[in-house]
C-alpha cells in the first residue's frame, strides 16, 4: 500500500496556493496570441506547464485526494476571478479613467477562452494526477521518472487538445495547418519542460519526502 504525507502541517497549503496562483496568472495571459517565428503559441506558454510540475509533487507527495483538492481550488478561484473582471467590466467608469476599453480588452475574457482553459484544465490536471498515482499504488514508489514522464504526457496532451481546439479560433487561428501547429507547439513545448525541469521535480519531492514522512 502507498503512503501518503497527511496534509495537515505540511508544505501543502503553500504549494496548493502557488498552483492555483500559477494557473490563474496562465489563464490571463493566454488569451494572446503568439508567433515565435514559424511556431504558433500564446501568451502562457512559459508559465503553464510549471502547474503540472506543482501538481505532479502534490500528487506524488500527498495522494489523489490531495491532488482533487487542489485542482478543484484553482477551478472554482478562476470561476471567481473571471466573475470580478467581468463585474469591474460592468461598472461605470470614473470621468478621470481613461483605460476602460484597454481594461475591457485585456481582462474580458472571452467566455470561449474560459471554456477551453476551464475544461483543458479539469482534463489534463486529473488525468496527470490520476495515472501518476494509479502507477505509484501499482508499482510502488521506484523509477518516479516513468510515472512523471507517462502523467506528464498524458495530462498535457488532454489539456493541450481541448484548450487549442475550443481557444483557437478565439485568437484568431483560423486555418487547420495553423490549429495542427498551435495544439503540436503547445503539447511538446509543455512536455518538454517539465522534462527540462524533472531534476528540480525529483528535488522538491525528495525534500518533502524526508521531510513529512520522517
């Protein structure tokens, strides 16, 4: 039977509020469109993929329910979030503030965006912790790497579909070869930084690890 590090005063709370911040931060800034020479991203490419990271050592640390804990606090603070954009949106402007239509532009979200960040999300996140901890109860605790990589690719290639094919055309790709480039560029960008960032990965878990379980 796998153990798990029981949440109460550990390090879960500060990393449950880092994977909620990252993944709300992510949702703001992916509504720009980005070309980087011939490859077709958007704006949160670079920070994305470090939630799946974070979620990866709470779902290797403190377990599935841990894990489902987390994803749901980032979902419903997003909810939240979007809700008070479109709110101060809604508000009538001051005669001196002159940024309504920038503010409108860049925190109006378009309910499409929401939908696919919301449901790429829900889908990638669960799918990460899911087989990450089914392969840990199955196969213990040795050769973390396997369950990393094969989480990993499974969450990001979910979330990445469904984001990119509900998102594209909300930023402007309109061509099948482009939608091809942006869901490919996406899934294999994000895969390979958390391989790029793995070492780190094994670190943090290593040190919660021996820290709470001892």
């Amino acid at each position: 039977m796998s153990r798990y590090i029981p949440v109460n005063n550990s390090a879960y709370p500060f990393l449950l509020t880092l994977f909620v911040a990252i993944f709300l931060i992510s949702n703001i800034t992916s509504t720009k469109g980005v070309m980087l020479g011939p490859l077709v991203t958007d704006g949160a490419f670079f920070l994305f993929p470090v939630a799946y990271v974070i979620g990866d050592v709470i779902s290797e640390c403190y377990g599935f329910k841990a894990a489902k804990r987390a994803i749901w606090a980032g979902f419903m603070i997003t909810l939240v979030a979007v809700g008070s954009f479109y709110a101060a949106i809604a508000l009538p402007s001051a005669d001196f503030y002159q940024g309504q239509e920038a503010f409108a532009a860049t925190l109006g979200l378009v309910p499409r965006i929401v939908l696919a960040s919301l449901a790429g999300y829900a889908v990638g996140q669960f799918l990460n912790a899911w087989l990450l901890t089914r392969m840990k109860d199955m196969l213990g605790t040795g050769a973390l790497w396997k369950r990393l990589l094969s989480s990993t690719v499974l969450g990001e290639f979910g979330d990445t579909l469904i984001f990119c094919l509900i998102a594209a055309p909300v930023i402007g790709i309109s061509t099948l070869s482009d939608t091809i480039n942006y869901v490919v560029v996406g899934f294999v960008w994000k895969t390979l930084m958390e391989v790029a960032v793995m070492p780190i990965t094994y670190q943090v878990i290593k040190f919660i690890n021996s820290r709470e379980l001892a």
